[in-house]
C-alpha cells in the first residue's frame, strides 16, 4: 500500500489517502473508521492498518469505493508524514564513513562495526516535493543526502531486533539537505550537527508498507539481523546524475538502528529514522574523494535554482527545487571571524 499527506485546498487542512496508480483515495471519506491525517492514522496502529489495506486491495480489484478518487498531479502533495513526533538520522552505510574518513586523512572508525549510532535531527523542518527555501548562509556549500527513511508505524519499548521489522509502518525517500561550512563550523566544538542540518528533511512522494517491497528482499549482512531489501538509490541534479547505490549496502540493518533507539526509551507511531547517507550519496563525500585524487578537482555544491531528483527503486521519486528565503539574516556575520 502507498499512502500519501497533500493539502487539500477547499478545506485548508492536511488530508491523508492512499494512492493506487496516479490516483488518491482520501482516507476519511473511504471509511469513516478511517481518519483524514497521517498522524492520526499511524496512531491508530493495527486498527486503521489492517483497515486501510483492506481498502487498498478493494481499490486494487476493481471494486467500487465510496471516496472519489483524485489525480495525484492535481494535488499539492506534503511529506507523507508531515508532522512526525520524532526525526533522527542514523550512519549506516560504511562506504560513505569509510569514505568521508580517508579523504580526511583519517583511520576508519572501529566503533562504527561495532553498533548503530544516530543524532536527533528537526522533527519541525519537513518539507515534502517541491520548493526548499533557503537562508543566504545555507548557500556555503549546501548538500543532498540520499538516504532511505523508515517510518515507525507501532509504539514500543526495547524492542529487540528480532522483533523490530514487525514495529515499521513503511519506507520513505528522504534527503537530508545540509549546509556543510555552518555544520563544520560547529562540529568543532564537538556538538551537532545543528544549524547545518535543522532547516529541511524532504520526505516523498509517498510511504510504502513492507508488504509492497518483498520481491526486493535480499540476504542480510553475515553477523546481522533484521531485513535486507535490494532498492536502487539514485541522485540527479538538474537532471545530470551524480549518484547512485542501493539499500543493500547498509551495514546495520533498520531493526538494529530501532533496537538501539528504543533502548530504555518509547518509541512512538510516525516516528521517522534516517538511514544515513548512502556511498557517493552527498557532494561532500564526491568533492572529497576527487580533492583525495587531485586537490585542484572542482567542487560542487547545491545553488539557488537547482534541481534534485532522489529516487529509491520501489519508493518513487523526490524532486526538490533550491529557492531564496525572502530573510536575508546571515548568523555567520554575527560571527568574529566571519565579520567584515
């Protein structure tokens, strides 16, 4: 099943549906059991699932439905969970450490093999497809992430890894935007990241249960534990593309991030978790690697105007547009050595 958040612009309110081939089935107007917000829904945990699938294979047979079905291109699609309780980002792919470390001069890590690490990312900053306004300090070396986000569709308490795939609601695109000299800036301090990683998490188009994805299955990791799916993971920008992996490569599996998450802590419905960065998948790890090769290699960096594309086989495509915050407020000029 794919489920999708829009704004419905008659009502001026968020409006959740599922989406069967480009068209979008408002959720409350299926069933009144149903509610009509993804937070709501996800809250609603076995009982709107189970119900919600019900309807979607309904959909799938050809029956009739009382919701009217709506053009997906018609709608002003939002993350699919808009206003997630939770938003943390995990680092599961070695490659992209590995990578980042060595074009720093440095040894690999042995904590990373040896658990999952994450941070708390801005549960407030989501954005869904479409435009990514940005402030004029965002624009020092702005990035993409291309990551894959797993969406926690069911509430609990040290969960064990053997049981944690059970706790995921679905998958999501996501792309962690970053402005790398504020989130280096900081790093120094040992804190963070911050204000480099807290103004936009795109999510989209749409969520996709586990169920959607099983052909995609494939071995996990020796030593591992938890589900392994095989989806191609792919950056474009303004149409050119710069990177692509796949969700295989991911070194710890979701259910040993959501082991170590819920660790003496609750977890709740919509929760969102990063995979973290896939190898190539960011211009700080592709600029780094060229400089590694030639330090004369150009740089690349995200600009106003431009246009990205994530797409993660069997989750759809992400487009994002890069445009100016109508603020002009610079904290790097409030800054000693930043001042003129």
């Amino acid at each position: 099943m794919k489920l999708i958040s829009y704004y419905n612009q008659t009502d001026q309110l968020e409006q959740a549906a599922i989406l069967v081939g480009s068209m979008a089935y408002d959720l409350n107007l299926l069933d009144k059991e149903l509610p009509p917000t993804m937070a709501e829904f996800l809250f609603g945990e076995d009982e709107t699932m189970v119900l919600a699938k019900a309807y979607d294979a309904q959909i799938k047979a050809g029956n009739k439905v009382r919701a009217t079905p709506k053009p997906i291109q018609s709608l002003a699609l939002l993350a699919p969970v808009p206003h997630p309780p939770s938003l943390r980002d995990a680092y599961a792919f070695r490659q992209h450490v590995a990578a980042g470390r060595r074009n720093r001069g440095l040894d690999m890590i042995p904590e990373f093999d040896e658990f999952p690490v994450f941070y708390f990312s801005n549960h407030h900053a989501i954005n869904g497809p479409g435009d990514i306004a940005v402030m004029p300090d965002h624009l020092h070396q702005l990035d993409f992430e291309l990551e894959i986000a797993a969406v926690i569709g069911w509430a609990g308490y040290n969960i064990r890894a053997e049981e944690a795939d059970d706790f995921i609601a679905g998958f999501i695109v996501m792309n962690d935007f970053s402005a790398r000299l504020l989130q280096m800036i900081e790093m120094k301090l040992n804190l963070g990241p911050a204000k480099g990683k807290d103004f936009a998490t795109a999510l989209g188009p749409y969520l996709v249960t586990p169920d959607e994805l099983q052909a995609f299955v494939c071995p996990t990791p020796k030593g591992h534990i938890g589900k392994q799916y095989n989806l191609k993971m792919q950056c474009k920008v303004n149409g050119a593309l710069v990177s692509q992996g796949s969700t295989a490569d991911m070194n710890w599996t979701f259910a040993e991030i959501i082991e170590r998450i819920s660790y003496g802590t609750e977890m709740y419905p919509g929760e969102i978790i990063g995979s973290g960065t896939v190898g190539t998948g960011c211009f700080l790890e592709l600029n780094g690697t060229a400089k590694h090769q030639n330090p004369n290699a150009f740089e690349n960096w995200l600009k106003l105007g431009d246009e990205v594309e994530l797409s993660i086989e069997g989750l759809g495509v992400l487009y994002n547009r890069i445009i100016k915050s109508e603020d002009d407020f610079s904290i790097l000029a409030q800054q000693k050595k930043f001042r003129k």
